[in-house]
C-alpha cells in the first residue's frame, strides 16, 4: 500500500516538471498575428458602428489551441492579441480590440460621418500581439489587410428645385406633348434618397398634368377667353417620400390664336315694342384667318315656336282675323272665346299663357256639341274648313276634330276631319242620288306635321269632287282617295260635334282627339282663295334685310314662307359681312308678346384645298322683346239722366250713351331735363325723390264692346236694344242680342265704336211700374288682353200727370243730367259734355220733389238750431255752478271794466247774429249738404262760447298793480 502511494507521487511530480519544460518553451514569442487580407465594411452616417465582412479576429500561432476539447492551457502575453494599427492620412476610423484572448476587434468612426462629403472609405489595418520587453520588441506584427468601408445614407435632405420659378406660353386651341419641364434635386448621397420620383401639380381644379420626369402638359385646349394666365404650384418627392422643401411658381401663358368664327356679335339683343326694325349684328363680320375662301352661305334661323301658335300673331277672335285678310262673309267660328252669346266652350280646358290667344286643349275625354243653326245641316259646296292644331304621335285610333253625325238613331258619319295613324282624313259622305255609283268619300294626307307636336294652320277647300290641303299656306294633294256609296236619304237631324264624334245609335261620343285645337271655321258657299290663306298664316314677327346696292349682285338672300329663316350665300367676304349688319328683326304687332326669341347663325366654308378648309362654330344669342306699355281703356261720359215715360215707348227709344268718350293711355316714366339734373344734383341721394310719370294717350283698335243689362235680364216682351244695323255694317262690325244685352264684335278703331255705341237705344213699352234702368258697358282689345272699366249707366223714368206733361217731355230732353268721369287717367283737354244741352220744363212731378226737398231741407236745419241751443244752456247751468264752488281770497284784488272793449264785444256779437239770419233766409234750399250745415254748425258754437267769454271778461277785470312776484 505504501509502495503504491509512492509510485504515484512519482509520476505527478514527473508531469509537472514536463509541464514546466514545456511552459518555458511557450514564452518564448515565434509566430505573427494573422489576420484576413481584405475587409468591407458599412456603417452609417451619423453612427459610429462599422459591420464589416468577415469579422476582424486576429489569431496567433503562440496561444495555445483554444478551442482543443480536453485541453487546458495557460495563456500567456506572447499569445495574445494586444491591439490593431490603421495606416493612412486622414482616416476617421479606429480599430479597437474586445478580448485580447481571442483576438476580436472592432471598427468604427472617431467622429459623425457624412455621406455627401464622402461615400466611401479605404484604409489598411494591422494587428500586433503582447510581445516581451518594455519597448515591445519582441512583440511581432500582422501583415496589412485592406478595409474597404462604405458609408450609408440617411434622407435628411428634401428636394429643391433648380429655379425660383418657371414660365412658358401656349398657344389657344391646341394639346402639346410637352409645354416646360421643371427639375428639382436632392442632396443626398444615396441613389434612393438623390432620385426625385415623383413631381405633383398642388394647384386643384386646372387642365394640366406632369410626369415623374417633370414634364408638363395640357389635358384639353386652352381658351383665351376663359383664361389669359394659368398659375400652378408644383411640388417634388424624392424616393425617400420626402417633399420639397419649397414649392414653385409655374406661369402659362395662354396666347390667343386666329379661331374662324363671327366676331362682333351680341348674344342678347334687345326689342322694344313699337321701334319698327331693329339691326342684329350691327357690327358683325366674318373671321376666316386668312384662309383661301371660295364661297361662304351662312343660315339666319329665329326660333318663335313658343310664342303663340307658331310666332306672334294678332290675337283677335279668328272670325275678325279672316276679315282683317279679306275673307267674304259666311264664316262661322266653332271655337270662340267663351261669351254670354257663345257659351258651348265654356267647359273647355284653355291655354291662358300666350296673351289672350285663344287655345283649347283636348286631352281625350272633352268634346263639344255646336248648337243647332249655327251651321247649315248640309254644307253647300263649296266650302272650307280651317283650323290651327297641335298634335304629337299618339295611339292608332281615330282621333275626331270636326263631326257631323246623326243625332239620334243611327250613327252614320255625314262629313268628319280627322286624324289617324299620322294621316289627316277628310270624310265627305254625298246624299243619295239618281245613279247610287261610288263616289269619293275619304281623302287621305300623310304628313309629318300632323304628329310633330309644331302648331300648324289647315286649310281643307272642297269643290267636290276636288279636295285641297294648305299647311302652312304650302299645298298638298291627298295620296289616297277612298269611295263609298251615298248615304240613304233619312229625316233624322245631325249633330255637328268637336273634339269627338256622337253616335246617335248609343248616344255617347267616340273617337276623342288629344292636342290642341284652335281657330276651328267653316265657310259655306265660297272657296278661302290663297290670299287671304297665306295672311291667315303670316307672322307678325321675322327676320328682315335691306340689301345695300353695291353688294344686292354679289349676295343672294333667300326667305322661308313666315321669315322665321334666311340664307345669305356668296364669294366676298366684304360683301357677306354688309348683308349680315343688315340683317333686322321685326315686329309689327302693336303690342308684341314680350319674351325670348332665339337666334342661331349656321355657317358654312369652302376653301380652295378642302382638307385643310377652317370649320365655322354656330353662333348663338337671342332677342329679347320687352314687355309692352299696357294701355288703360276708360270709358266716360253721362252715367246718371233721366227721360219721360214718353220717350221709352216711343219708336226711336232713349239714347244710352249719348255722350260717351273711349280713351286710351298709357303710363311711361319720363327722365328729367339736363338743365333739371344740374339743379337737382344731389337728388340721388334723397329717397323722396321720384321718377317723372305721365300718361299720353294712343291710339289703337277694339275688337269687342259688350252692353249687358245689370239686375234683372231683359224681358224681349217689353223692352229691348237696339242699335242702327246700316250704321254697324258700313263699319265692318257685327252684333249680336241676347236676354244679357247685346255684343258688337269686330276689329276697328275706338272713334267708330264711339260712334257706333252713340246709336244704342233702349225702348221699354210697359213703363207703368219701371222707375229706373242701369246697363253696363265694358269694351276689349286683342280678345280680352286689354279691357276697359266698367262704365254703368242709370237711366230714370218720369211719370208726368197728365196727357200734356207727356207731350212737354217728349219734345225735350230734362235738364238735370251729371256727366261723369269714371276714367282714371288724365282726360284733360276732352270736352266730353255737350255745352249745347237742351232746358226742360219741369213736370209737375219734378215741382212736388222739389218742395218735398226744400221742407225736409228746412226741417233738418231746425233741428240743428234746437239742438245748439239746449247743448249751450247746459254749459253755461255747468260753468255757473263751478263758479259757486269757488271761494275767492279778493283782498288784495282790484277789478276794473274796460267799457270800450265791452262795447266792441256786443257790437261784434250783434253783427254776426245779423249775417246769420240773412244767409239762412237766403240759402237756397237744394245746395244746403250735410258737410255745410257741419260747418256752420261749428261757427255758431265758436261765436256763442266767444260772447260768453267776452261777458265773463266785461265782468272781471284783474288790477295786478298791488300783487308782488
């Protein structure tokens, strides 16, 4: 056991000392540091940490094998890596060992590096291990590896652009690819964080756009009259997503370019009513920019589709408008204004917003019966039908206009106007005869206008077995013509219908028509000549031109039928532009429908080489006709008379209106006078002050004046108007009587219907029990547009006693009769009472009114008196007892009584009892009114309270000569 522990210490101390050897051998320092011969590295700038590849380790052969796996060593300082060397000038990096031991290092900046001073860094790097001796010199060196180092960006610059500001011109009417370019840079030293990539225009709403390269380019054609001058704000975004710092001013300019069009044109022209013709393009021409030109035609169009039925045109009753145009006699009006004498339309829908202009509308359930005689039950041939209608595509059924059918019974169509499928049908069935052959029957025309919703005028003239159709005052043939056979003679009546047809087998209406109808006539026994056709159909308004002379060769101008259109072609440009500033509109209606025409100028350019030959835009505008004057239309005269019982019953009647007077004005504002303004300068600033208004009358037609009798209608047995036929005819007027009164219809001038109504009569001839009569008198124009006041009249019948007082009123007319004026307008300078009336001599009746008069006259007077006195002797009773109540402390006072002024008093007082009892015994009776016996009323009671006061004043007297203030 011992033997054993001794053989074991043996060989430990064995080992040590072996170790020891071997530790003596280590420090003794051999080999170099090894370290790799190239190195990349990055760091960033404003960091100090550099990543290099590989990692810096330095390893050295004099340190024991590290990483042996049952190894155990015992480092020394020869073995160990004690620091790295960085050779070259100026590097701003430093190498710095972490563990000595394993040689691991590292490198990084002595200082913030800034990549846009410089992006990369190359150096060499040596490493050097813990040699012995103090100087190290033993201490051994690695070779030198490069370094090469790279230094990374951060964005911390934002792009500016390279000028203040930019600017460029364009020229109107044209894209461009590319207009200016603007450039921004960034002063990063990345490629990422350098690169702009991105330019965005700021400013919104504005027809341009910019590339990622800075280009700028217009989205659309620029127009110098929209804008002169575009400015746009333009910002740039690197890759980094910053912006620039500051955005920029881009300035484009937009210059304006030759464009082919009419320069010099209004677009709102405006008419007043009455000033004739008015020029359209006064100072219009024609811009061609220099092109060849050939020929140039250019289209006038003036668009009145909305006005009236078509255009303005006089809105009188269409019966006077076809005597206006010269149509004969025989005419009968299916459709008239609603009236006490025509009253079948009065259920119809109308059209109430063209100025009177009478239009029905038909929806598809209204129809109309005519009355009976209005029209012959058979129409003589020849004959017209004329109506104006408007009509859009409908269903295909028949749609009635015009009907006569049987009235009961059977429902047999004896003539019909008509519309079906867009055709418009004339059925024309003839009365049985000795030959029972075909004959014609239905006569087709299929038109476009028939289902273009336009108003449009027809005329149907039949002279069987010929048919012609006007539209538009153009002829048309029918394109299909039917036959049928005659009808049965029968003995049942027909009805004539509008709107629909009556079948008198059902009694119901069938075939209702949708649209609008207006100005339905039929005129039996004449043919409507093309004449009085084509004025039925003119307008009032168009387009007109005066050539001038020197260029009536060089243009040619061509009109539609109603001037609502012109053509104006030719080869001269000088020329065209002349003809063009003389181009009118006018109108000649008194009194115009105010509202908006439109215009539109379509022109066309040939030039020598077509494919480069100018394009002309439309041009367009509209003329406004302005609102006319309205005039007032009073009536005045003799509204309050009275004749004898005699005179109603005789043949000639009693005058109505023998002194009646029809004016007519108008309103206008008058400016002041230049010499005016100067003396009222400043006057703009006063708001009292007003425009100047006169009235100044005019002069124009009436068509209408209507009599009507107020209170009880007339009784045809015993009283009735009437009115000189002769008189009426010779003046073109038409009147009509009815239990209301009477109507004299026709287009003429206010001094013929004042002569005219001067001749209406009234006759009464059972005058027992009617005192007294009134009347109504109102006159129109243009249809009812225009309608005067309501003039009334009262008309009082007297009763005389006997026999003689009969034949002393019939021979003279009464003197007591005022003449009115209920106009209320100015009518100064109008004479309208007669300086020649004719005194009567009053019947004994007049004699016992006026008695009558005088004593309720005297009767009131007195009770007036009466009442005075009594209201005086209770304020005096008052004033007495007042006085009482009073005590006085008239110690100190002195009265005295002025015997002068007391004398004065009640002469005063004495004169003026004196006065008023003469005026009141010579008053006459009949001029004493209400307001006057007020009034003296009110004097009596101011004299009275100034006597009592005078007595009062005669009996006190204050003496103030003691009193102290």
């Amino acid at each position: 056991m011992r033997f054993r522990r001794n053989k074991l210490f043996t060989s430990t101390v064995g080992l040590v000392l072996a170790l020891v050897c071997v530790l003596d051998a280590a420090k003794v320092n051999k080999h170099k540091p090894w370290i790799e011969t190239t190195y990349h590295g990055i760091v960033t700038e404003n960091d100090d940490k550099v990543l290099l590849d590989p990692p810096l380790i330095a390893l050295d052969k004099d340190a024991p094998l590290r990483y042996a796996e049952s190894f155990e060593v015992t480092l020394t300082e020869e073995g160990e890596i004690c620091g790295f060397r960085i050779h070259g000038q100026n590097v701003p990096f430093e190498a710095v060992v972490l563990d000595k031991s394993t040689g691991e290092g590292v490198i990084r900046a002595k200082d913030k590096l800034d990549c846009e001073l410089q992006k990369e860094h190359t150096f060499t790097i040596q490493a050097y291990d813990c040699g012995e001796g103090p100087d190290g010199a033993n201490m051994k060196k690695s070779h030198k590896a490069t370094v090469h180092i790279q230094v990374n960006d951060l964005n911390e610059y934002s792009p500016v652009f390279k000028a203040k500001s930019y600017k460029a011109t364009v020229i109107e009417g044209k894209k461009y690819d590319s207009i200016l370019k603007v450039e921004a840079v960034d002063a990063d030293c990345s490629f990422q964080f350098s690169q702009i990539c991105n330019y965005e225009i700021v400013t919104p709403d504005v027809p341009f756009t910019i590339d990622k390269d800075g280009f700028i380019k217009n989205t659309e054609k620029l127009n110098y009259g929209k804008e002169h001058m575009y400015k746009l704000t333009v910002t740039a975004y690197d890759c980094g997503k910053n912006r620039a710092s500051e955005d920029v001013l881009v300035k484009i300019s937009v210059k304006p370019t030759c464009k082919p069009s009419w320069q010099g044109f209004n677009k709102r022209i405006e008419y007043e009513p009455g000033t004739g013709s008015l020029a359209l393009f006064p100072s219009m021409h024609l811009e061609t920019c220099d092109e060849p030109i050939t020929s140039i035609r250019a289209t006038i169009e003036l668009e009145t589709n909305h006005i009236g039925k078509g255009c303005d045109r006089d809105t009188y009753s269409e019966k006077s408008l076809h005597k206006l145009c010269g149509a004969s006699s025989g005419t009968v009006e299916l459709l008239p204004a609603p009236s006490s004498s025509a009253n079948w339309t009065v259920g119809l829908p109308t059209d109430n917003g063209h100025d009177s202009d009478q239009v029905f509308e038909f929806n598809g359930t209204q129809a109309v019966k005519v009355p009976d005689g209005l029209v012959s039950t058979s129409l003589k041939e020849p004959f017209t039908i004329s109506v104006w209608m408007r009509h859009g595509p409908g269903a295909h059924e028949k749609e009635t206009i015009l009907c006569n059918s049987d009235k009961t019974d059977m429902n047999r169509h004896h003539y019909s106007l008509y519309v079906h499928n867009c055709r418009l049908i004339l059925l024309l069935r003839q009365d049985q005869s000795e030959a029972e052959n075909y004959k014609p029957a239905e006569f087709h025309w299929k038109l476009d206008h028939v289902c273009d919703k336009e108003w449009h005028h027809y005329v149907v003239n039949v002279e069987f077995p010929t048919v012609t159709l006007f539209v538009d005052g153009t002829t048309f043939e029918p394109f299909l013509v039917t036959e049928d056979y005659p009808l049965h003679a029968s003995r049942i009546e027909t009805q004539l219908t509008i709107g629909a047809c009556w079948q008198g087998g059902n009694a119901r209406m069938v075939q209702f028509f949708r649209g609008n109808l207006a100005g339905l006539m039929i005129r039996s026994g004449k043919l409507e000549n093309k004449k009085v056709i084509d004025c039925l159909y003119t307008c009032k308004e168009g387009l007109d031109v005066q050539l001038p002379e020197e260029v009536a060769s060089t243009v040619k101008v061509e009109f539609n039928p109603n001037q609502s259109s012109l053509t104006v072609e030719g080869d001269d440009i000088d020329a065209f532009d002349k003809v063009m500033q003389h181009i009118s509109y006018m109108n000649s209606r008194q009194f115009p429908t105010p509202g908006i025409r439109h215009l539109r100028i379509a022109t066309t350019v040939k030039c020598f080489n077509e494919e480069s030959c100018v394009t002309m835009p439309d041009a367009e505008g509209y003329v406004m006709v302005l609102q006319p004057e309205e005039p007032k239309i009073s009536l005045s005269g003799i509204d309050h008379f009275a004749r004898s019982a005699a005179e109603f019953e005789s043949p000639e009647g009693v005058t109505l209106f023998p002194e009646l007077r029809i004016v007519s004005t108008i309103t206008r504002e008058v400016e002041a006078d230049a010499a005016e303004s100067e003396d009222t300068e400043g006057a703009d600033d006063d708001p009292t002050v007003q425009e100047t208004v006169v009235s100044e009358e005019i002069m124009h037609n009436l068509d209408t004046c209507e009599v009507t009798a107020v209170g009880d209608e007339l009784d045809a047995e015993h009283e009735g108007l009437e009115v000189d036929m002769f008189q009426l005819q010779q003046r073109g007027l038409e009147m009509s009587s009815s239990h209301l009164g009477l109507v004299i219809t026709g287009v003429n001038t206010m001094a013929n219907y004042e002569q005219v109504l001067h001749l209406i009569r009234y006759k009464n001839w059972h005058t027992e029990a009617l005192f007294d009569r009134k009347f109504k008198l109102v006159c129109s124009e243009l249809n009812g547009r225009y309608i005067s006041n309501d003039f009334k009249v009262e008309v009082n019948v007297i009763h005389t006693a006997n026999p003689m007082d009969h034949v002393n009123s019939a021979l003279v007319q009464p003197n007591f009769i005022n003449p009115v004026h209920q106009a209320s307008v100015d009518l100064s300078g109008h004479n309208l009472v007669n300086a020649h009336q004719a005194s009567v001599v009053p019947s004994a009746a007049t004699i016992v009114i006026v008695v009558c008069v005088s004593f309720l006259v005297f009767m009131i007077i007195l009770g007036v008196f009466r009442i005075r006195a009594a209201h005086q002797r209770t304020m005096r009773d008052q004033e007495n007892g007042k006085e009482n109540e009073m005590d006085w402390d008239d110690s100190a006072l002195t009265i005295t009584v002025n015997p002068m002024e007391t004398y004065e008093d009640q002469h005063s007082s004495e004169e003026e009892e004196e006065e008023e009892e003469e005026s009141e015994d010579g008053e006459e009776e009949d001029d004493i009114t209400s307001a006057e016996s007020e009034s003296s009323e009110d004097d009596e009671g101011g004299e009275q309270e100034d006597q009592q006061g005078a007595s009062r004043q005669q009996q006190l007297e204050w003496d103030d000569s003691t009193l102290t203030y």
